[in-house]
C-alpha cells in the first residue's frame, strides 16, 4: 500500500468563458521515504495537485473526478471538519515564498505552538519543548532566544527553516513541498534540500517535491513526475527519465536547462514549448538599428568601473557616530570590452544590482568613477550631458510583471524611448520601428495593439528587450533577466539575447544568481561577496579552476544537472 | 523612541504656528465685533475708543505678536459675549464633546469590526450583500438627515429617548460624566449614533477590504495547511493583521470627529465645543473662533502622533526608535 495514492484525478476550474482543466485524469504514486519531484512549466499544473491533495484549492476549482487516498483511506471529498485532522498532522505543507507565509505579527514561538497544540495532546509546556528542539533539527543556533522573535528578524532562508520546522512538528508522514527553495540562494538552497532529504531517509516521510529546477530534481529526487498542460507525461525512476526521456516534451525541457558542465553555444530544441514564430530576417546593416549616430573610434574597454564604493543607511541617528551603514559595494573596479558579455555572480544582497545601478546612473555612487567610452559619467554635471549615455546604456530588469506601465500599449512602451530621444525622424519611422523590433523579439507587430497584462512572463521579457533596444543601446545591462521564468522560456530569451548580441555587436553586463545560466552567457565572470569584487576570471577557468575560497565554495554547491545525452547529439 | 518624539515635537510645532497665522489671519474678515457687542445707543466716538482700548485698531503683526506671547502664557484671549477666559470656556464645554466622541467611537468599533469580519469570511451570503448595501447608502445620507430622523421616530413619534441637551450629569474628580446616570445615557444615544453615522460605512468597507486582503494572503493559507481551526485563522492571523490599517485610518477620523462634530451638536443642542463654536460664529465672538481652530489642529497633531506610537507598538516591522528601511 502506498503512503499516498492519486487515482484519475480531474481538477477543472469553471468560469464564464468556459472551463478550464488544470489537471486530466492524473494517477500517482508516493511511497514512505521517497522523494518524488514533480516539474513542468509555470500553468502545467504542478502546485495544483499539491493543493488538491490537502484540499487548499484557489476557489473555484474543483475536483471533477478521480479519488485521493492516504495510507489506504480516501481523503478526497472529506468535509472541512475531517480535512483538518488531516492537515498538519499527517501531511506538512512547505510552501514557495518564506517571506510570506509566515505571520508577520506573531512571533516564531507562537506560530509553531499554535500548530503543534493544534494537532498533537500535548501541554504547553510540552509544545514549547518541542518547539526548541524542532529548530534545532532544522539547524536553527540558539532557538530559545529566536524563538521569542519576529519573523522579518529571520533571513529568508531561516524563514524557510521555521516554516519547514512548522510542518514537520506534529510529524506529518507526508511532506508536500512546493517549490521550497526558488526563493532563496545556492548555498542556502543546498542546506534547505539536504535536511529535507535527511528527513525523509530519518524519519520515513514522504515527499512531493515541486520544482522547476532540473538540477534540483536530478540530485535530491527518487522518481520523477512531468507535468505538460495538466497532463502527467512521464513518470518514473529519476535517472532513467533524465538519461532516456520518453516524451518529446521531456526532452525539450532537459535541453533547455542550462547546463553546469559546458558551455554551449545556444540552448537547443527549445521550440517545442512556446510556439515562436520564426523571425523574419532583418538586414542588420541597412537596417536603422543597425546605425548608430555616436560611433566613434576609441580601442580601451569599453566601460571602466574603477574604486566604486557606495553605502547605504541602515540606522539613522542625530548623532553621526551612532549611524549605521551597511556597504553595498565596496571598491569594485572591472572593465568591459566592446562586444564581450561580462557577467557578475554572487548570492542575494552581495550588491550585484548596486552595481547595475550604479553604472546605469539610478544611483550616484559615494566614490569612484564610471567611465563610458573614455569619457567620466561621474564628471557629468548636468542631466543633458548625461542623456546620450542613458541612451546608449540599456537595462533589463528582472521582473517583467512590474517594470512595465500596466495601463500603457506595448507600442508605446516600445515607442517612449525612441520619442524621448528624438531617434526616429518621423512618427512614421518609429511606427516602423517598433513594428521591425516587436518582429524581430520574436512577438509580431501585432502585439503592440495589447497591454502588458495579455502576455506571459517569457513573452513580457520579450518587450523589455525590444525596448532596451529601441535606443540603439551599446551596453545593455541583465540585471537577472530570467529568474522569474521558467526553464524553456529562459532557455528562449537567453538564445535571443546571444542571438542580438552577435547581431548587434551588443556589450552586455550579465547579473545573475544563477551558475549555469552565467556559464552559458558570459565571457568573463565577476564573483560578488558583500559588496566585495573577489575574483574576475575567464568563465572555463572560473568554473573549472576557481581561484577564490569563496568561488570554490559556491561552484561546489551548484546542483549540477546530470545524465543528459540528448544534448551531446 | 526619543528622536522620533523630538521629531514629532518639532513637527507639531511647525503645524501649530501656520494654523495659528491662519487662524488669526482670519479674524479680521469675519464682521465687527462691537455689533453684537454693543447696543444701538452707543455712539461712534465711543465705538471707536472702544476698539482703541480692545486693541482692534492695531497692525495685525502687533496683534499677532500680542496674541501669541499671551497664548504662550496660557491665555488665549477672552470672549467678548461671555467674558471668560477663552481656554476655560473651551476645557469647560470639551467634556461634553469628548463623550459624544467616545460614545459614537464605541458605536464603530463594536459594530464596524463584527459587521466587515463577517461580511468578508460570508462574501456571497445575503447578510453580507444587505451589510453593504445599508453601508452604501449610509455613505450618503448626511449627518445631519440622520439625526433629524432619528430625532423624529425615536422622540416624537415613539417618545422613548430624549431629543435634546445632555440630561443629569455627575461631577467626577472635576470631570461632569453623563455616563454614569440613566438619564445621561438616555440622552447619549441618539447623538452618538448620529455621529457614528458618517464613519460607520466607511470602517465597515474598510474592515471588510483589508480583512479579504488578509483572508487571501499566504500565511492564511499556510496557517489552513497547518491544520489550525477557522476560529484561530479567521480571529487571530487574520484580525491582527486587519488591524494595522483600521488604526491608522481609525486615529486620523477619531480627530476629525471632535473636530466636526458642530453638525451633531447643533441638532442636539448638546453643550459641546461644536456648539460653542457655531455660537461664536453668529456672534462675531473673534477669540473663541481663533482658539477653537487652533484647538482641533492641536487634536489632530496629538492624535496622530498617538496612533503611530500605537501602531509601533502592535507591528514588530515597525521600528519607531528610527531604523530605516
């Protein structure tokens, strides 16, 4: 008998356009101390088993058919009063964002006894016992102090700890995990992964892992799940899925992942999963954005970043030996070359994007220099002197659902730049304009009749790139371009931004958490620490001889993806 | 929690020097005193002396000056109709107010909470549409329509509560409490309801929006998958966190309610500082309009300062000791 059964289950969510079926005839199984993944595309359907299991739905969906049962006892359809009994205390739910799903207004203290009285026949004595020693199971130091303390004094990935601690404390035998660890960095990710894996081996729990991390589910999972449009398309043995995937889309998406070992020049077999259009050929070279007005002939790096130092505020006082700071850069100096993509690494708050913004002029940094072209942009006085290097110096921001005004057409997203800048000779050159680069990003021109709402995150992305390049941009700055999206999308916005780079002739600043994804994208990598440039090394001899401690140690954590033939084809 | 009191010390004194400019400023414009002062049978010549030795003739910066060096000892200037004390007159008539205030208050907080709860924990059941209809409308009518009705079938027609005046009161070390007698309380209902009127929509919707945020964040859902019953979920995770909000908006109207409640007061004919006011108006009375102006800004600058202290105190994110970001 299996630790949890789905038989042919049906979720359908019904609205007025009709309805809509989230997951088709679905069967699964999850043994005692097995860890099961279950990946796919954002929308496949992922979480929505997760939530159908311990009957948390987002109304209105239902499910249609198909039954659900826990050690041989069918829990689907059991009444609220019923389902409760369940939740907790047989199965523990770890959800996605740390930041959120803790109270913010309780303390850890009382959210973990709360739970622990709510499903165990225990004092409060006892509650609070089991408290302490539940944080110190999941490597939490001196637990009688954080425990009377406040979520947000909790980093995310202790967060993350506190809520793994809240639903393992009345023992569940079901751990259903969703997306545990894509919030959070590398490192921490590995230590998150590792106890929820120890767990399992200790405790004989179960697991339903969602993710759309491949690294993730080649190391930690037993069995693999595949989900496509609501669909289970694979199922089985974790190696064997990943070595010989059966499904075309299976191995679409192991293509797409961008791998740890080598660096390849394109991510191939991708187009399985968005239907992109082919594009239609542009004659770079006659083609307007193919000029630039302000080519001049100049042979030293292209940007030079020298001595930036910049901190910020963390705790005013009237007295300024009782301020506090904390430095988000601290001496950084490296250069870019015309044409090279230079990437930067490093975990969250290592001021990565400080130093995007530095450059870009969003901030103006406490000392040092940022040199464009020969030129010092510190230097510029005024807002006019520098408008010609905000127009040749481009960002892309990480996430495509806020960077863009919601109540604005894509054409005039697009079109606000080249106006702003005087670019185009006539409205009807940046009609021209904004049509050639929609086509060209892989949308058709069309999209610009649509609001940002109407695409998909992938697709967003898209505009914002079409729009970092309606300046005819030299350096164009990624500040993690793809961290919001799925695997396949990512896969398809990282070939189109190599491809426009070869193109173009394109500089770009890469900024990214994410090790695979730097390797395949940039020349030469910077490693960020606190502020603090550690290393800038050629990206093979980075990845193979990292030369840092702290390079080594964030190398050695990568989840390295493994077992993938197709791609050696 | 110091610098950010010597902060608010500063600021409050900011806010209170332009309300007194514009306070003052306005004086001049609002008629001649010695017409309701005096009688018919006064003479120019003596019109004029008077206002000599009122000191009305003099430029308004040395009336000004004048006016501020007696406020900063404690005078804020006599009444011309009632020949007191100004602050006396205000501190007199402000206990009459502060319980109407504190009456309509407990009005909202005990209906507005229960009501915007349940109306957001039962989206779809009928009380909740009834809930928010009545609410709408309520939003409409004004105050002083309410009252007027309120007056008619609870006092004319139905004779069951009195319509005017504050009934008994009891002295209480200094302070005349009508809460405390039953005729007192029989005269605090009609009034306190009309003034809870024009708030009470507004915290309704507003206890029912920041509930729904509440009801779909995260932690509710995570707190559901804990296994926790509807009762804590509903009354402790997400009450505590419809709060924050409800207070921040709740302190700001607890200030405009003293300040306002003139519509109330003059239907009621309740002894309060709204009433003292509007007299004071109609008679010209120059000194209790200054003050009074000055008076509710103070109320605002304090209440104000209170309510962030208070929602320091409730939110741990909130560090009012002066941490950024």
């Amino acid at each position: 008998m299996s630790l949890l059964e789905i038989k042919n289950l049906c979720i359908e969510y019904p609205s007025r356009h009709g309805v809509h079926h989230a997951i088709t005839s679905l069967t699964l199984n999850i043994e005692r101390g097995e860890i099961v993944g279950v990946v796919g595309e954002s929308g496949a359907g992922k979480s929505t088993i997760g939530n159908a299991v311990i009957d948390l739905l987002s109304p209105p969906g239902i499910i249609s058919s198909g039954e659900i049962y826990l050690n041989g006892e069918k829990i689907s359809g059991l009444n609220n009063k019923e389902m409760r009994k369940i939740r907790g205390s047989k199965i523990g739910f770890i959800f996605q964002d740390p930041m959120t799903s803790l109270n913010p207004l309780f303390t850890i203290e009382k959210q973990l006894t709360e739970t622990i009285l709510a499903n165990l026949d225990v004092t409060k004595e006892e509650a609070y016992t089991r408290s302490i020693s539940l944080l110190e199971q999941v490597g939490i130091s001196e637990p009688k102090l954080r425990i009377k303390q406040y979520p947000h004094q909790f980093s995310g990935g202790m967060r993350q700890r506190v809520v793994i601690a809240i639903a393992l404390s009345a023992e569940p035998e079901l751990i259903i995990a969703d997306e545990p660890t894509t919030a959070l960095d590398v490192s921490i990710q590995d230590q998150i992964l590792t106890l929820i894996r120890n767990l399992c081996i200790d405790k004989n729990v179960g697991c339903m892992l969602v993710t759309h991390d491949m690294g993730v589910v080649s190391n930690i999972t037993d069995k693999i799940a595949v989900m496509y449009k609501g669909e289970l398309v694979e199922f089985g043995n974790t190696k064997e899925v990943l070595d010989n995937p059966a499904h075309d889309y299976t191995r679409s998406l192991i293509s797409a992942v961008p791998r740890s070992d080598v660096k390849q020049h394109r991510f191939p077999l991708v187009s399985y999963i968005e239907d992109a259009e082919p594009l239609p050929e542009l004659d770079i070279k006659t083609h307007w954005l193919g000029q630039s007005e302000t080519q001049r002939e100049y042979n030293g790096a292209l940007l030079n970043v020298d001595n930036i130092s910049l901190r910020f505020l963390t705790k005013d006082s009237f007295f300024a030996s009782r301020r506090e700071y904390v430095q988000a850069s601290n001496q950084v100096s490296f250069h870019i070359k015309e044409g090279e993509t230079f990437g930067l690494v490093g975990e969250s708050g290592s001021g990565k994007s400080t130093i995007a913004r530095i450059i870009a002029g969003l901030y103006t940094p406490d000392e040092g220099n940022i040199t464009f072209e020969g030129i010092n942009l510190s230097a510029l006085k005024s807002e006019s002197e520098r408008r010609p290097f905000r127009r040749q110096m481009q960002m892309i921001f990480q996430n495509p659902y806020t960077s863009m005004n919601p109540r604005m057409k894509i054409f005039n997203i697009i079109a606000e730049p080249i106006r702003f800048h005087k670019l185009a000779a006539s409205e009807a050159q940046v009609r021209q304009i904004v049509h050639d680069l929609l086509d060209h990003v892989g949308l058709g021109r069309l999209a610009g009749l649509k609001y940002p709402h109407e695409f998909s995150g992938g697709q967003r992305q898209r505009v914002s790139i079409a729009r970092a390049l309606a300046t005819r941009p030299r350096l164009l700055i990624c500040d993690e371009p793809t961290s919001a999206l799925d695997v396949s999308v990512q896969a398809q916005i990282l070939n189109l931004l190599k491809d426009l780079q070869e193109e173009l002739n394109l500089t770009m600043l890469f900024i990214s958490h994410d090790l695979p994804v730097i390797r395949q994208m940039c020349d030469r990598v910077g490693v960020m620490q606190k502020g603090t440039l550690l290393e800038v090394a050629e990206t093979e001899q980075l990845f193979n001889q990292p030369a840092h401690p702290y390079s080594q140690h964030l190398i050695s954590l990568m989840p390295v993806f493994k077992g993938l033939k197709i791609n050696q084809k | 929690m110091l610098t950010f009191l010597g902060q608010r010390l500063i600021q409050a004194l900011i806010v209170m020097f332009v309300i007194s400019l514009v306070a003052f400023a306005i004086q001049d414009n609002l008629g001649d005193p010695l017409r309701e002062m005096v009688g018919q049978s006064v003479s120019l010549a003596e019109r004029q002396a008077l206002r000599d030795e009122m000191g009305l003739n003099d430029p308004y910066l040395t009336k000004y000056s004048r006016f501020i060096v007696n406020a900063l000892h404690g005078d804020l200037g006599t009444s011309y109709f009632l020949k007191k004390p100004v602050l006396d007159i205000i501190l007199d008539k402000l206990q009459a107010t502060l319980e109407l205030v504190f009456g309509a208050a407990l009005i909202i907080l005990f209906v507005s909470i229960p009501l915007g709860v349940y109306s957001a924990i039962h989206p779809k059941s009928i009380s909740t549409k009834i809930i928010m209809t009545l609410s709408s409308l309520g939003i409409s009518v004004p105050v002083f329509l309410t009252a007027i009705m309120l007056m008619y079938i609870f006092s004319i027609e139905l004779n069951w509560l009195p319509s005017y005046g504050r009934g008994d009161t009891i002295n209480v070390w200094g302070w005349e409490t009508g809460f405390l007698t039953k005729d007192g309380l029989l005269h605090l209902i009609l009034p306190c309801i009309s003034l809870a009127s024009i708030m009470l929509p507004l915290f309704i919707r507003l206890v029912r929006s920041e509930m729904l945020e509440a009801l779909g964040s995260e932690y509710v859902k995570f707190a559901t998958a804990k296994g926790l019953s509807l009762q804590k979920i509903y009354y402790q995770h997400a009450l505590k966190n419809t709060m924050l909000p409800v207070i921040t908006v709740g302190g700001v109207q607890i200030g405009t309610m003293i300040a306002y409640t003139i519509l109330t007061e003059t239907v009621f004919q309740w002894p309060g500082t709204g009433f003292l006011f509007l007299d004071a108006i109609n008679r010209v009375d120059t000194p209790v309009i200054t003050a009074y102006v000055i008076f509710v800004g103070l109320i605002f600058v304090v209440t104000n300062t209170f309510v962030d202290l208070l929602y320091g105190l409730i939110n741990p994110t909130v560090d009012i000791t002066g941490k950024g970001a």
